[in-house]
C-alpha cells in the first residue's frame, strides 16, 4: 500500500514539475492596452443565492456580462450571494468599488437593488426579472434602474402548443423547481397553449403538473437536485404524458434522463436552446422556450457604457426575440405543417397584440 | 458506533429508563465535545492561524494569475511566488478592509463601516451561539438552531408586519413572540429526549428541514405574502418593530447587537451564578450522578433546550426586525450552522462565544470585500471556517503542528492518543 502511495506521489510530482516547465512569457509593458482601450465604464454584476454557474438565469446574465466586457473593452465585477441575506452588503460592497452599473439577477434582489439605488442616485442599476413596487406594492419607476422583464409565457405559450400537437398519448406535463413567479410564468403560458390546441382541434390534451387557476402544481423543491427532477418526470411517463416541460434549471437534465430511458418521450427546454447546451439529449429535445436574458444584459450594458442609459423598462418580448422558441432540430419531421403553421399564425396574432397570453406573474 | 454493544459504564438505570438507550453513542460523543470544550486558548488561536495559512494556499491555488506563472515555474520561479503572495496579500488585505477599517474610503463613516457591518453580522452568530453553548455544557448537540433561527424569524416577523402597536410595546412583543418562536421549536427536541430517549441530534437535524419548507410554504400563503405579488417575500416589518438603528440610517448596526451582549451577560449569570445553570452543568458532566444527586435530568432536558431555543429565536428576531427588515426563505442563511462553529470555537462561554461571534460576523462581512475587489471566491470564507472547526476539534494535531505541549505534561501524548482507542475497545 506504501509504496503505491509513494508512486502516487512521485508521479504527480513529476507531472507537476513537467506542467511546470514552460517558458516566461516576454516581459511588456502593455498594462494600459488591449481591453481597456474602450473606457473606463465599470459593469458589475450581483447573482442570487443560485451562483453564477446554475445553468439558468444567473449563469445567462453572467454570460451577457461577459460578453459586454470582451466585445465593449469595459471593466466588469461579478460577486455571488450565497443567500438572501447577501444581496445588501455584495451591492454595498460593488457602490463602494465605483461600479456604474450594478445589475441584479433575480426578482429576490428587488428590495435592496431599490434601496440601494434610491440611496446613490448617481449609479445605474438593472433588475432581471422583476420591475419595482413602492410601499403598497403598487408600481414605481426609478430614473437610475432599469428592469429588465420577460414576457415568457407568450413562448411558453406557443410551445405548449406544439407538446399539444405532437403528443401521442394525449398528455403532457411541466413541473417546477421551487414556485416563483419567473417559473410559474413558463407553466402559465404552457397550459394556456395546450387549452389553444384542444380549442382549435376540438382536441382533449392533458396537463399534468400545473393547476393555472388554483396556480398550484408539481415542483421538486430546488434547483439543484437532478434526482428530484428524474423522479418527477418518471411518475409523468408512468401517468401517459409523452411531453415534459421542466423548468428547474438543471434539475430538469434529470428529467430528460428519465425521458430517454422511457423511449418515445420528449422534453421542451428552457431558458437556452437546450438541443445545443445539452448534446447528451439533443435526439429527444422537442423544442425549447428561450429567454435571451444574456442578450437583454449586453444590451443594458452597451447603452449605459454609452452614456444613454434610459430606466424605461426592458421587455422581452416574441416581437423584439428577447424570448421566443427555438428551431425543432431532430423533431423537424415529426412536427406536423398544420402545428408549424398553426404556431406562425399564433405568433403573428401575439406579435401584432390580436392575441394576449395572460399570467398572473407577469410584471 | 453499534448501539448493540454495551456501554463501557453501566451503573444501574434510575426510574426513567427510556432517556438513557443509547449511552455508548452518546458517551462517546460527550467525550469528544469535552475534549474540544476543554483545550486551550493557544489551541483556539493556533487553529485560527493554520485555518488560515491552509486558505491561503487555497487562495493562490484558485487564483488564475498564479496558475499561469506556475506553468513556467522552473523559467521564472520569481513570477510564481510574487503571483501567489500578491493573491494571498490581496485577498486578506481586503478581508481586513472588508471587516474591519476600509482606509481608502471617502469619508469616516464609510471607513468604519465595515467594523459596523462585522458587528452587525455577528449579532445571529453571537446569540444562536450562545443557546448552542448552553446545550453543549449541558451535554446536548443541539444542530438545530438553523430551525430556531427561522421559527423565531417567523414568529417575530408576522407580529412585526401584521400588527399595528405604538412603539416600544410592538418591538417588545415581536422579539417575546421570536423567542417563543425559537423556543417551541426546540422544545419539541427536549420534550422528545426528555419523555422518549430520541436522540437530540438526529430530531433538531429533522426540524430544520421542516422549519425550511414551512417558511418557503408560509411565503406562498396570503397571510405572508405582499398584496398580489408572488415573490416569496413578507411585507416589511413596521417601523414601530425595528430594533431602532444604533449609529443613524447610513450603518445597518441596530440595537440587536446590545441585546446580544445583554444576552452573554445574562448567560453567563445563568451558567455561574445560577442554580438551574449549575444543574445544566451538572447533567452535562456526567447525568448518572446528577440523577443521583437529586436533579430531575428530563426536566434538564427540556429547560436546556427551551433556553437554547429561545436565545435561536432571538437571532432569528436580530434578522429580521434588524437586519433585513421583512422575512425571506433564506432570512437565516447558515448562521444556524455558523453558530455550531461559533459556540464551539468560543468553548462554549459567553465572552468566548461573544469574541467567536464577532470573528466570524468579521470573517462574513469581510468576505464580500474579498469577493468583489479581488475575485476570490466566497467560499473561501467557508473554508476557513470549516477549517477552524476541524482544527478546534483535533487538538493533539494542532500541538503537534505548533510543538505545544499536551496539557497532562510531556509524555502525555501518547496516552492522550491512545485513550479513544480503549475506548473502542471497552466498548
């Protein structure tokens, strides 16, 4: 057992010393170039108690952000909350560095992104997903933050349809992470498809997992446990539904295993084009609701950096592709022309406002 | 850990059986809690240094600067080290700053901030500390003031947003309700020790789970929730409820942190001065004989736990009639975990609880510094005081690391070394 330990040891240390023989790089004094050429404009960002790396909302804002300090050459700071408590002093901690621009990812940071933007009005800030309510929760426009809403369920909407159209067995299902509003919005929009659907095909197509008038329904209680999301998705297969729209972040990779153990089952991604940022299930990946928070992000960023920022609300939107469903990929096929006409149509009618997808927690 | 084998000492089994099932556990567990509750100051501090020598390296480890210069080590082993002890440097340089005196601020107020904010953070650690200690002195791992925490958030939050008092008299109410709060919820762990034998910590670990759903559940709930809004939020507190602000508006620091100062002096009298705290300590040091000498331990039992419970609650008041003002699902974020740290670091006294409070409030707070001016990650603060505790509780390992002598005298060592392994054996 000793001496494994000791090869162990010498063969790590030789691989150390290997990785450690490269050469110095040339010594230059371009400490002022390269990327801060663009300006001295300082983007910062603050997470929820998610992280940055959660596969969903704070992880699509990060990436914006990054994006935005490469392409535009700026400063940018992204500090993680561990837990709601966080979210004052990670603000205050980012005021202090001289950010001018401080964004929130999440609704959960609206109170101390308002306090704090009501406390130093010469520093923008930015709020996904949430717009600002005073005392009696009524809402109020504040000149230095902006709130950058999504009206997901119109994409939600239009992919419930096509789970609608392309089920089999005449049931399909969505379930939840934990219930807020920016997932409730995905389930809302979802339902009201399938009911779009039975309406205009005289069809019966059930959902599973979502109660819109009651606003009551499945979840798994985090945005963490893929097991959780496995087991879920498992009891929906097992109850008929061939169509599953989980809206947990990365608890809904789980249920794409159950999907592809159980065979002819398909799943409907959120947040990011789930065919692309998921290979492992790219055969079964029926469609995915996108929610361009990255690109809303890199915007916001790009005009503040300019000088023209503006605290009119950004709302994303099937209209302006702040949101929208992605391409059928390998369901090209299998989805019929009556459905992808049907899903223009619906598209035209929402973009051109003849057809209002309504949910309660819409901002 | 078999629960099959007989305990090493047996003596008869007074009237109340059922409380004494599984003594070879729980002996053994008292031993270790004695063990770290008895080692000495140098210890504590000793444990403080590696924990952060040890991060340090994390710290360089992580940083992206020092990995590139460590793949031309052997070209220009210079850049390497200077890469690493600006990390390091930097990283506990803002730490400080963070923590304590932020020297490049604009004005005073912002450069003493910080010692306000550790102060602030502190002020949970400090008083669910402080309960956690009375049940470790009692002989009860108590891991479930993350519960209390919350039920005592809970309590003091709805009186604090639902009801209308004139001031004093609705600050008063809502932190009696926290306490009460807290208290219950650790009541329910005592009564169960007291009239079944459950073992304590296995309950408190089960009711923290289900004090976290019954937040996230009571948020979902008209009662809890804000006009129409979904969001998981509370309404915010009255004013006439706040802990009013002990340095003006611009510093978060409230009148909860003298509440927790009141709180480690009143500990302290209750722990030294008291006859029920000399029965707490008395059925800590050893139950059998407390039995025999008279002390009704079931009774202990639940006391211990009511105490404990209540001091939790009034933590979970300090949140959010303090701090965050309105009550959120993660109102207690770990300070119910941080406080186990806390209490054990403080050897579970008041003056040490209170002092391993304000370090860890330091630690907290100087952390969000560190993460945004030199990107090291948060949860290097973790580390640091996950290391503190796994140092506090290896005693013999930290004197070997610093050459300090055993406290039995040279030659001890190995004894010291050897007496768990007699005890595996007796048992």
């Amino acid at each position: 057992m000793k001496k494994i330990i000791r090869a162990a040891a010498l063969s790590g240390a030789v691989a150390l010393a290997l990785a450690a023989c490269g050469s110095a790089p040339e010594e230059s004094d371009d400490t002022a170039g390269g990327g801060e050429a663009g300006s001295d404009f300082k983007a910062c960002m603050v997470s929820d108690s998610g992280g940055f790396e959660d596969k969903s909302f704070n992880q699509s804002g990060a990436e914006g952000l990054d994006r935005a300090a490469e392409e535009l050459g700026i400063e940018e700071v992204k500090v993680e909350s561990t837990a709601e408590t966080d979210f004052t002093p990670n603000i205050d901690s980012l005021v202090q560095q001289d950010c001018n621009l401080i964004i929130g990812v999440g609704f959960l940071l609206e109170d101390p992104i308002q306090a704090a933007a009501e406390a130093n009005p010469d520093v923008e800030f930015a709020l996904i997903d949430s717009a600002f309510t005073d005392e009696n929760f009524e809402p109020v426009t504040l000149d230095n933050a902006k709130p950058l809403l999504f009206n997901t369920q119109e994409a939600a909407y239009l992919a419930g349809y096509v789970a609608a159209g392309t089920s089999t067995t005449g049931t399909v299902a969505t379930f939840g992470g934990i219930q807020l509003p920016s997932v409730s919005i995905f389930m809302d929009g979802f339902v009201d498809g399938v009911a779009k659907y039975n309406e205009d095909n005289g069809a019966d197509v059930q959902v599973l997992g979502w109660d819109k008038e009651a606003q009551t329904g499945s979840f798994t209680g985090d945005f963490e446990n893929q097991t959780n999301g496995q087991n879920l998705a498992t009891g929906f297969i097992d109850q008929g539904a061939d169509v599953i729209m989980p809206v947990a972040g990365p608890v809904g990779l789980g249920a794409a295993a159950a999907a592809q153990e159980a065979g002819d089952v398909s799943i409907v991604g959120v947040d990011a084009d789930w065919f692309e940022t998921s290979p492992d299930y790219s055969s079964i990946i029926l469609t995915s609701v996108m929610k361009e928070i990255g690109q809303a992000v890199y915007d916001t960023v790009k005009e503040a950096s300019a000088g023209s920022f503006s605290s009119e609300p950004y709302v994303g939107t099937l209209e302006n592709e702040g949101i929208g469903i992605a391409p059928f990929h390998d369901f090209d096929s299998v989805v019929t022309d009556e459905v992808k006409t049907a899903v223009e149509d619906l598209k035209a009618q929402i973009v051109s406002g003849d057809l209002v997808v309504e949910s309660i927690s819409q901002n | 850990m078999s629960q099959a084998t007989p305990a090493p000492e047996q003596p008869p089994a007074g009237s109340t059986a059922p409380a004494r099932r599984d003594d070879g556990l729980e002996s053994r567990a008292q031993g270790a809690l004695r063990e770290m509750l008895t080692s000495s100051w140098l210890v504590t501090v000793a444990a403080l240094v590696l924990a952060l020598v040890i991060s340090g390296v994390l710290i360089a480890a992580a940083d992206s600067a020092v990995q590139d210069a460590a793949g031309y080590f052997f070209a220009r082993p210079a850049d390497f080290f200077s890469a690493a002890w600006n990390a390091v440097w930097g990283a506990y340089v803002a730490l400080f700053q963070g923590a304590v005196f932020d020297p490049g601020a604009a004005t005073f107020a912002r450069a003493i901030r910080p010692l306000t904010e550790t102060m602030t953070w502190s002020v949970p650690l400090i008083l669910a500390g402080l309960g956690l200690g009375i049940g470790f002195r009692a002989g009860m791992f108590n891991i479930g003031a993350q519960g209390q925490i919350i039920l005592g958030a809970i309590f003091a939050g709805y009186i604090g947003f639902a009801w209308d008092l004139p001031p004093v008299l609705h600050l008063l109410l809502a932190v009696i309700g926290g306490v009460i709060g807290g208290g219950l919820w650790a009541g329910i762990a005592g009564y169960l020790k007291a009239r079944t034998g459950a073992n304590e910590v296995i309950v408190t670990i089960m009711l923290n789970n289900i004090a976290i759903y019954l937040v996230g559940y009571l948020l979902t709930t008209s009662a809890f929730k804000r006009g129409d809004s979904n969001n998981p939020v509370s309404p915010p507190v009255a004013g006439n409820a706040l802990y009013p602000q002990l340095l003006g508006s611009q510093f978060r620091l409230h009148l909860g942190f003298v509440v927790a100062i009141l709180a480690a002096v009143f500990v302290w009298w209750l722990m030294n001065r008291s006859t029920l705290g000399f029965a707490f300590r008395a059925v800590g040091s050893n139950p059998n004989a407390a039995r025999t000498a008279g002390i009704n331990v079931n009774r202990m039992y639940l006391l211990v736990m009511l105490v404990a419970g209540g001091l939790a609650g009034m933590a979970g008041t300090a949140q959010v009639l303090g701090t965050e003002k309105v009550l959120t699902a993660g109102i207690a974020a770990s300070f119910g975990f941080d406080a186990i740290t806390v209490a054990l670091l403080g050897r579970s006294k008041p003056l040490g609880t209170f002092f391993a409070g304000l370090l860890f409030g330091a630690l907290r707070a100087g952390g969000f510094a560190m993460q945004s001016r030199t990107g090291t990650p948060i949860d290097i603060v973790l580390v640091v005081q996950s290391l503190v505790v796994l140092f506090i509780a290896a005693p013999p390992l930290v004197r070997a690391v610093f050459r300090l002598p055993s406290p039995r005298g040279p030659g001890a060592q190995p004894a010291e070394l050897a007496a768990p392994v007699v005890k595996e054996a007796a048992a």
